[in-house]
C-alpha cells in the first residue's frame, strides 16, 4: 500500500552501506513505529494509512519475558548456559530457556510454538482455554504476580494499599487506575483483611 515508503527505505538501506542496525534504530525512532494502537481515525478503520500501531498478540516467549519484567525479576544476561524453562532461579530471558527438540514442553505446544527441527518463516495463532489457563493457575504465573505484590511493598516509607495499587497499575499497563479500577481493587485486598 506504501510503494514510495518501501523505494524510499530501500534506499536508505543502502545508503547506510547495509546497515541493519541502522534500518531497525531508523524504523523505532519513527513516529508511525511509536504510535498508540488505539484507533485514532475513523475514516481508517484497516489501518491502511498507519494511522496507529497494530494491535498483536504476543507469543509465549514474550509473554514469559513480559511476565518476568512486570515482577521486577528479569536478568538481562546475554549467553551462557540453557535454564529449565520453569526452574524457580530462571528469571532470563525465554530465548536462554532450555529447549529439547525430542521433547519440547507441552505449555509451548500450547502457545504454538515453532517445530525446532524445522525452518518456520511464520507461526500459527491459536486461541484455546488451555492458553488462559496457563496464564490462570500455572505456578511460574503465580510466582511472578507474587514477586510484583511484593515488589509493591517495599520502600523506605509504608505504602498505603492505593500507592501498591498505582504501582502495580503502572508496571502492568504504564498507566494509573481509573477511579472505578482503584476501588474495586482496594475493595478486593480489604476482603482479604
């Protein structure tokens, strides 16, 4: 749909001698690239014009990662030595995660992850219970809402369970409570007391 786009940033390609680097910091750094995927223009409702981000799902390995972020825990790492998938001390990254390509873990089957015997240029996109419920009661889940909750309550000075709420809010969706979100949940942990 962008024919002027792709000559254009084929050129640039070139002209950065090749640079792949250089092409992915030229494509982040964009406007269109750093857009919210909330729809913006009516009269675009494809997106055909790049008037928004594409809302996507995100693989296994993501999420995992993501997971892992959003508890405060993640090792940034490069290299070294394959962890089990879900050992409790494996808080790197999925792409570190040992993967035996006799046997690969039934939860990444699940999260259609790619043959490892084969070259897969692009996965399928499943939607069944079993994903919600990994993400539900699976233990490497509930271990990384429990690192965030207690993430949220350490600090020099005692927070007060709306302060845990917005920080929580803003590591999981980089954005503070509507008043009805904050409510609920404050109504949820005072049952709890």
């Amino acid at each position: 749909s962008h024919p002027e786009l792709l000559d254009w940033l084929a050129q640039r390609f070139i002209d950065s001698g090749w640079s792949i680097k250089a092409m992915h910091k030229l494509i982040m750094m964009s406007e269109t690239y750093q857009q919210s995927s909330q729809t913006s223009d009516p009269r675009d409702p494809d997106n055909r014009l790049l008037s928004r981000m594409n809302p996507h799902r995100l693989s296994f390995e993501e999420a995992r990662d993501a997971w892992i972020a959003a508890a405060g825990r993640l090792n940034l790492r490069m290299g070294g030595r394959p962890d089990a998938l879900f050992a409790s001390s494996n808080t790197r990254r999925t792409l570190y995660a040992l993967v035996d390509r006799e046997n690969v873990p039934m939860v990444m089957r699940t999260f259609d992850f790619a043959n490892p015997d084969l070259s897969i240029p692009q996965r399928t996109e499943t939607t069944v219970p079993q994903q919600a419920l990994f993400g539900l009661n699976h233990p490497f889940v509930v271990q990384q809402a429990k690192a965030l909750v207690k993430w949220s309550a350490q600090s020099p000075v005692r927070r007060s369970d709306a302060e845990k709420t917005h920080f929580i809010y803003q590591r999981l969706f980089q954005r503070r409570p509507t008043p009805d979100e904050l409510a609920s949940a404050l109504a949820f942990v005072s049952v709890d007391e």
